[in-house]
C-alpha cells in the first residue's frame, strides 16, 4: 500500500497527515449511497405520516408532502367516525398481549426443562420442537380451522390466542438462555437441600426475565402486525384485529380519503414504534438468535 | 449443548445404582432425580401439548385431508389421488406456483445483493452514530406490519395521483400503470417485498461480517488485495455459511408471500400476482374445496423441504467454513 512507503519517507503518521490533504472519498461515496437507501426506506413511511396530518381533501394533491408542515387532524377525528378504532386496538392489544404472556410463561417452562432437567427422551424431544419451525402457518391452517371451528371457538379472539401460544422458536431461545446461566448456581441451590421446583423458582426464574424479555417483544412485533390467521379466523368485524379493519377501510373507502386510511395506519404504527425505540437491541438479537454464533 | 455435560455428571457420582423406582437408600439425589422428571414433564406439558394439538395433529390432517373430498358440509369421501391430479392441471394453480417461483428467485436475489452491499458499505469505517442511524434505518420496515405498508404503498404506487409516478414525471418519464398491468403489479409485489424484509438480510450479513477478524483483511492487505478484490477473495467466502443461512431463511419467507399481494392487487390483474398461498386461501375459504387446499399445502411444503435439503447439500461443496 501508499501508506506504508509513505510512512517511510515521512516522519509523521501518514493516516491523519492524507485525511488532512484530501477528504476519503471511499468514506464519502458510502455514505452518499447508504443515505440514498435510507430516504427510500423512510421516505415512504415519512410520507404515509405528513399525508395523514393533511386535510382529506388535499390528500392527494401533488406534490406530495414529505413534513407535517400545517398539520391538520381532522383525518384523524374521521378514521374515529369511519371505523370503530378503539375496539380494533382493544382486540388487537387483548390477543397480541395474551400471547406474548402466554408465550413467555410456556417458552420459559419448557426451555428450563430442556436445558437444566434430565429426564428420558429429553434430546428426540427437542428435535421435535425445532422441526415445527420449518412447517408454515399456511399449511396447517385448514385443520386448525376445523378443529377450533370443533372446539366452538370459531369467530372469537381466542381462535387467533391459543394455536399462537405454543412457540418453538421461543422455546428454542429461552433454552439457549438458561443454558448461558452459570451452572453452579443450580449445584450450590442443590447442595442447600432445594428441590428442583425450588431450584427454578427462586433461583432461575429471576435471572430467566431478559431472555423472556425478549421472546416478548419478538411475540409481540408478529402478532401485532399478523394479517394472515386473522383473515381466516375471525368473521364478524367487532372480532376483527387493527391490520384486518385497515384493510377491510381501504377497500370500503377507495381513493376518496387517503389521509383518512393513512391515519389509521399511523395510529396501528404507534406501538410498534414504542417496541422499535425501546426493544430495537433485544428485537435484532432475537430475530437473528437462530443464526448461531 | 457443551455446558450441559458437566452438570450431567453431578448427580451420577453421588447415586450410581438408583433405578427408578429409587431405593430408599439411594437418598436425596435418587429422589432428586425424580422430581427433576416430574418437573420437567410438567413444564413440557403446555408446550408439547399445545404443539401436538396445533401443528402436529394439523400436519397429520393435512395430509389426510389432501386425499378426500370435503366442502364442510357434506361429509368427506375418499378421492384417492384426485385432488393432486386436478391442482397440477388447475390453470390457476399452475401459473400460481409459477409466479410464486419468479417471484422467490427475483425476490431474493434483488434482497440478497442489496442487504450484502449495504452490509459491507456499513460495516467499514464509519462514524459510529451514523453506523447506528444505518442499521437502525434499514432495520425499521420489519417492525410494521406487511397489511400496513402495503396500504400506504398502494397508494404510492397509484398511476394518477402515486408519489412513484410523480417522482418519474420529473425525470420527463410518463405514468407507468403499475397496479392495472401485469408486469407492473408483479414489480410492486417483488419491491414492496424487499423493501420491507431486505432489513432482516442485512442484519444476518452484519453479523457475519464481524464475526470475520480483522487480522484476515491485514494479511490480504499484505499480499495486495485491497478495495472490491479484497471483497471477492475475503469477505464472500468467509461470509458463505451467513449467505447460505440468509438465502435459506428469504427463500422459505419468500414462497409464503401472501399479505403484499393479497393487499396490493388481490392477485391480479389476471392471475398475474397470485400465489400459491393464496391459491391455498380462496380454493379452502372462499371455494370451500379443502381437499383441494390441502394438496396445494402438500405440494408447497415438498417444495419447501426440497429446497432446503437441495441447499444445506450444496453447501457442503461451496460453503467455506473456518
């Protein structure tokens, strides 16, 4: 490299000494195109928000509006009107909050026992588990269907809650969790005459939070945007979920009032927005946890 | 799996013969032992039976069910091979599942190349707040929902009054009819698509990167290679066993595409964007056909397993592992 020969010749360091004489271009090109995928990744969700501050009457007209300039909030009072809003956040907010608990109690069991319990059958078992990753939603759909529509669950809530609550994946991340747990703290629990249940309760189920943190989360960002299920499982619009009422409201609508739509849309956004400020770190390591490293 | 070893030979050393049944001898580890069982068993219960009532079952059925006749109502006969016959020589199921492969290959080729360039692009040196500002840019599109964005893209994309077209007016290029013709609808499929999940590619690619040490870039630097060279004779090949896991996780992801086409044009015009999956929801929910559905879901998840053991094959002669 120049560099090097450049250090030679010269006594003083060469990196400081070229930055000083010419700007990095290679850092700037960089930056220039990572910018332009930056504005083409956010751009379209800066334009979904200042459209909804603009009347609807002017929703459409060009050119379009990047920044909530003049905000006007009567999309807003009318996505009230047009759809029965707080019920759709109620049922979204019910069914994705009881499986996220549901998931982060049932995961966090189940990892504990596959990671610090031994009992027969302990490694066919997870194999199991981790194969039914692999089968998509869609394909089991239609028996799932029957059998809630068996249960007499169809068209409730609890057709989307309780086929969602068991998790492999969940399962598979909280016992990589405990198996990162210092192993001498279940031997120094033991020594002291606890029992197993004991062992967990007091010693592991504490330390287990972070890991169950973020199964959460994960539970959470799905189901909260899941269209797919919801779709087939719930009929009658009071059962219906927020991503189902926006689009059933886009196809009831048409063009006349985007800025209507568009604010149902930024209202559905805003706790995914609160998980993605807060949650952004622990969301990332558990969606790519099953990476392996 | 390694740290579990040593905590397996705890109890052995302190109650060698306790069968299970335990003698009463065998004292607190023998019982120990088997609470830990029963602990275990009652911790598995709600997973392992939600599991088996909700997938396992359900994958049993499917396949059961692919090979009867069944609309719900009436009771079910048994057709034997008639509901495969009828799905591969269904029109509509055809072109379904050739979209579906178009769109998987273009899919994630354009998802791939673009989240590995950027990946590279980000991790080099670089202001360590706008490395952050990047990834968490990027990372953004995955937390909204596909129904969502697919909405507002709908609108973006409209021929009259979309931004997209307003943008390319200024360019002097004139109003493409992206959603009413069926090379433009398949093109917003394929980039409403990838502009939300190529975020999830980057982060896997991120992630591999650094895991690539730095003494490895040094040495080629030594031997001369530095700039895009130093890229195709480093960085690719350490980086093949995160390729394989991202191409494996974007392909599974991509052959499921429902929500963006089932918002964005209900899979037409024509057939042009309809999917498999989609092809599964209207023969079993609006057709009432779930023998039917039931085949194409066979079908769909063959393609799946194929696909995933054809490339964990390929990677034992292409992926380098350190």
């Amino acid at each position: 490299m120049t560099t090097t020969t450049e250090r030679v010749s010269t006594r003083t360091p060469a990196v400081p000494a070229r930055s000083r004489r010419k700007p990095n271009w290679n850092l700037v090109l960089r930056i220039v195109l990572l910018m332009i995928a930056a504005v083409l990744t956010l751009g379209p969700v800066m334009w979904t928000l200042s459209t909804s501050l603009r009347s609807p009457s002017e929703s459409f007209k060009l050119p379009p509006s990047f920044f909530p300039w003049n905000p006007d909030f009567t999309s807003y009072a009318q996505v009230f009107q047009q759809l029965d809003i707080v019920l759709l956040v109620l049922n979204s907010a019910l069914v994705t909050g009881l499986i996220a608990v549901g998931q982060m109690v049932t995961a966090a069991m189940a990892g504990y026992a596959f990671a610090n319990l031994k009992f027969r059958g302990r490694g066919a078992l997870f194999s199991i588990v981790l194969a039914t990753m692999m089968v998509p939603v869609q394909v089991t759909i239609v028996p799932v269907f029957m059998l809630i529509r068996g249960m007499g669950l169809s068209d409730t809530l609890l057709a989307l809650i309780l086929p969602a609550i068991p998790t492999a994946f969940g399962t598979f991340l909280m016992r990589q969790y405990f198996m990162g747990l210092p192993t001498d703290l279940a031997e120094a629990a033991s020594i002291d005459g606890a029992s197993p249940w004991r062992t967990f309760r007091s010693v592991y189920a504490p330390l287990a939070i972070p890991g169950m943190a973020i199964v959460g989360i994960l539970a959470f960002n799905f189901h909260w945007n899941e269209f797919f299920r919801p779709l087939i499982m719930t009929i009658s619009e009071q059962n219906f979920t927020l991503p189902l009422g926006l689009v059933s409201l886009q196809g009831n609508l048409g063009t006349g009032s985007i800025s209507v739509v568009l604010a149902g849309v930024v209202l559905s956004m805003i706790p995914a927005l609160v998980v993605f400020i807060f949650g952004q770190r622990a969301l990332q390591d558990g969606l790519t946890a099953g990476s392996g490293k | 799996m390694s740290t579990t070893t040593p905590r397996r030979e705890r109890p052995k050393q302190a109650a060698k013969p306790a069968p299970p049944g335990g003698a009463p001898a065998a004292s607190q580890t023998a019982s120990g032992r088997h609470s830990q069982r029963w602990l275990a068993w009652i911790f598995l219960a709600p997973t392992i039976l939600g599991m088996g009532l909700f997938t396992l079952v359900p994958i049993a059925a499917s396949v059961v069910l692919a090979f009867f006749r069944w609309d719900i109502i009436s009771a079910p006969t048994f057709v034997g091979f008639d509901n495969f016959a009828e799905v591969v020589q269904d029109p509509t199921v055809r072109v379904s599942f050739l979209n579906t492969i178009v769109f998987v290959i273009v899919a994630v080729a354009f998802q791939l190349g673009l989240a590995l360039a950027l990946a590279v692009m980000v991790q080099e040196k670089m202001p360590s707040w706008l490395r952050t500002f990047f990834r968490s840019a990027f990372f953004f599109p995955l937390i909204l929902s596909a129904a969502s964005v697919s909405i507002f893209m709908r609108y973006l994309f409209n021929e009259q009054f979309g931004v997209v077209n307003w943008f390319l007016s200024l360019a002097g290029i004139p109003a493409v009819p992206w959603l009413t013709t069926p090379g433009g609808s398949a093109a917003v499929v394929i980039l409403v698509y990838v502009w939300q999940n190529f975020g999830f590619s980057f982060l896997l690619f991120i992630g591999g990167l650094a895991s690539i040490p730095v003494e490895t870039y040094e040495a080629a630097a030594l031997d001369g290679a530095t700039g895009w060279r130093k890229h195709v004779y480093v960085t690719l090949p350490l980086l093949s066993p995160t390729t394989l896991l991202a191409s494996v996780m974007a392909i599974i992801s991509a052959l499921q595409v429902f929500d963006q086409p089932y918002v964005l044009t209900r899979g037409g015009p024509g057939d042009s964007t309809r999917t498999a999956v989609m092809v599964i929801f209207e023969s079993a929910f609006q057709r009432l056909e779930f023998g039917e559905a039931s085949a194409i879901g066979v079908i769909l998840t063959l393609i799946i397993m194929a696909i995933t053991a054809a490339q964990f094959r390929l990677s034992k002669r292409f992926v380098f592992y350190q």
